[in-house]
C-alpha cells in the first residue's frame, strides 16, 4: 500500500495558541510544520523553538520555495475572516482558531467566498474542546441515553485573568469590538453545549459589574433555551477568585493548574452528570418497596476517559485526515457561525434587557 502523502502546515500566528498548534503539528503523523507567520520581533525565538523558518507575512511564505498545503489560522479575532479567505484562494485547507468571526456580519465575506467556490479547499473551526476526552465521554453518556430525557444544564466559566494579558500586543482582547469574555471564553463552551445538546434558540443576559474598567464586558449571568427544550444557565467572568472553568476542571491548558472542580452539569430524568473534576454520574437507587424519588440514596460514579488524550493533537489529526478529504469537519463553518451567532445574541441581550432570538445563521447565510 503506498504510503500517504506528508501534510505541509504553516502557523499564522506565534501568540499565545499558535505555539501549540506548532507543537501538535510536530506530534502528528502525516503532518510537517513547515514555517511560522508573524510580523513581531518576539516570534523569531518561537520560530528557532520549532527549528523551522519564520516569514512576516503570507505573501512571503507562498512566494518563498517551501510548499504549503495548509494553514493554521491563530490571530487577532478580526482577521480571521481576510485571513481563511486569502488562504483559501491559495489553494490552501485552513484550520482557524474561534471565533470564526468577531459577528455575523463579518463573517459574510467568507460565505460569499464559499458559495461562489463550492470546490474550495476544507476549512475546520478550532473549536478544539471537542476532542476533549470529557467532552467526548459526555457526548458517549448522552447518545446512550443514560440520563433519559435531558431537561437542564448548568455552568460556569469563572476565573481571573492577569493584567497582562490585556497588554500590548494583545491589548485587542478588552476591546468591545474583538476581545470581551462573551466573545473569547464563552464562545467555547456555547460550542461545546451545541456539540451536546444541539442548537440555542433564544438567550437572556445579565452584564456583570466591571471589575477592571475594560471597554469589553468581562462577566455575565446567561439563560438559555435549546431547540430541544433544554433549558439552562450560564455564569462566565474573567475577574473572580474561581477554578470553576473548563481548563482549571479538566487540566487541558498546561498553563492553568487543574483545580478538580465541576464546572458543567447536565439534568436528565434518570440520572444526571458533573463534567469535569469532582463530576461524575448521580442517580437515585430505589430499596425494597421505596418511591422512586428524592426518599431514595444517589448513587455516584465517575465517567472513564483517557486522560493522556491531549485535544489539540487529536484536533490535528483529525485535521490531517480533514485536508485528505477522509473526513469531514467535526466543527464546520456552519458550527463555527451558530457559535458566533449566540454569544452575538448574548451581548444584544446584555445591552437591551430583553430576551434575544438567536439567529440560525444556517438560513440566513445558506451556507454550503
């Protein structure tokens, strides 16, 4: 059997996420990092880390004499649209960090772009957390139906950021326009309840007090309804005393130490389940003649995963089989889009106090 051909991927992108996906890149069968992409001074030490060369500019890379396949996209929120776009019309697959685009708006260059090139390279929304053993686990424990019917969840995303992650170059994240915890941590987790419990219809918000002055908002309290009927509840804030977060629960972020804190819980009729740390499967265990009910002793277990699984390697492997055309997108453009499309509605709803329909940004862009 002939062998598969070698993946040549550029990182656009040496801040803070790119090098990890340089890192997985270089951990992934079939894939070869073959250059960073950055203007800054500091990204020619994260260059010479990975042994591999760095360009200012795309336009330098594709007119130098290495060969590109495809690009990781990990910049400022806002380019991400230009960016996947000029990649695209390079006849290059693209895997782009979230959010896809700062608003739905922004993002209709791209769906134009879509439609007009049906034949376009793959792109794949780096909404890694669905690779995510706990992640992965949960969505098991659901389509089994182990829970029975699913009723409500509840969550949080509550955690303090240092100042410096504020300063420049990055200073883009406390802007309203780009940066703001709806748009840069919450969109994870709306990704990660669609990924299991399908759309969000209709959202309320409640803005948070400033805890440090910031344009952009740094905190909410979020009601939300699933096409489902689910329904739930959502705290997220940059600015408090919390491991009570998806990276302090599961320790996927080596830069956050892992607090074994619940941060996710998932109501159903017959049982319901804690993600991460101290989580786990409760249900009620009837004895002899007892009501079923809350008379009755729970019964607790922890959900088996394997905790060596590292999701942005398993999200490049995926993405490896993505530009081969052996797999389709976990998390599309379409996915990417209902992401944006809620925490679009969660920021109306803060600024209004009115409840917000979320608009199914599969219709309004009849996207391919």
């Amino acid at each position: 059997m002939a062998s598969k051909p070698t993946i040549n991927i550029a990182v656009i992108g040496a801040g803070l996420i790119g090098p990890r996906h340089a890192s997985a890149i270089q951990k992934t069968p079939g894939a070869r990092l073959v250059c960073l992409i950055d203007p800054s001074a500091s990204a020619a030490t994260v260059a010479e880390s990975f042994s591999v060369p760095l360009y200012s500019s795309l336009d330098n890379a594709l007119s130098s004499d290495i060969t590109i396949d495809a690009a990781v996209v990990s910049t400022p929120n806002h380019t991400h649209v230009s960016l996947t776009i000029e990649l695209l019309r390079a006849n290059l697959a693209v895997l782009v960090e979230k959010p896809l685009s700062t608003s739905l708006v922004s993002a209709q260059p791209l769906v134009d772009y879509m439609i007009s090139n049906p034949s376009h390279p793959p792109i794949l929304v780096g909404h890694h957390r669905r690779f995510n053993p706990y992640m992965t686990s949960t969505k098991a424990l659901l389509t089994s139906m182990a829970l029975g019917r699913v009723i409500a969840v509840s969550g949080t995303w509550c955690t303090s950021k240092p100042a410096s992650y504020f300063l420049p170059p990055t200073q883009w994240r406390a802007s309203s326009s780009s940066g703001g915890v709806v748009r840069i941590n919450l969109i994870h987790d709306i990704d990660c309840l669609q990924y299991l419990l399908g759309p969000v219809i209709r959202v309320s918000a409640e803005k948070m007090k400033s805890v440090r002055g910031h344009e952009a908002e740094g905190g909410a309290a979020v009601l939300l309804r699933f096409e489902s009927g689910v329904v739930g509840t959502f705290v997220v804030c940059d600015g408090v005393a919390s491991a009570r977060n998806f990276e302090s629960g599961t320790g996927e972020n080596p830069l956050i130490p892992q607090g074994g804190r619940e941060f996710l819980r998932i109501f159903g009729t017959q049982s319901s389940v804690g993600v991460g740390g101290d989580g786990g499967l409760e249900k009620f265990i009837e004895q002899d003649g007892q009501e079923w009910g809350w008379g009755c002793d729970v019964a607790e277990s922890k959900l088996e995963f394997d905790k060596s699984v590292v999701p942005f390697e398993e999200q490049m492997k995926h993405f490896v089989k993505v530009v081969r055309r052996e797999e389709k997108p976990l998390c599309s453009v379409r996915d990417g889009l209902r992401a944006v499309a809620v925490c679009e509605a969660v920021i109306e709803a803060m600024e209004t106090n009115t409840s917000v329909d979320v608009v199914d940004a599969e219709y309004r862009f009849a996207i391919p």
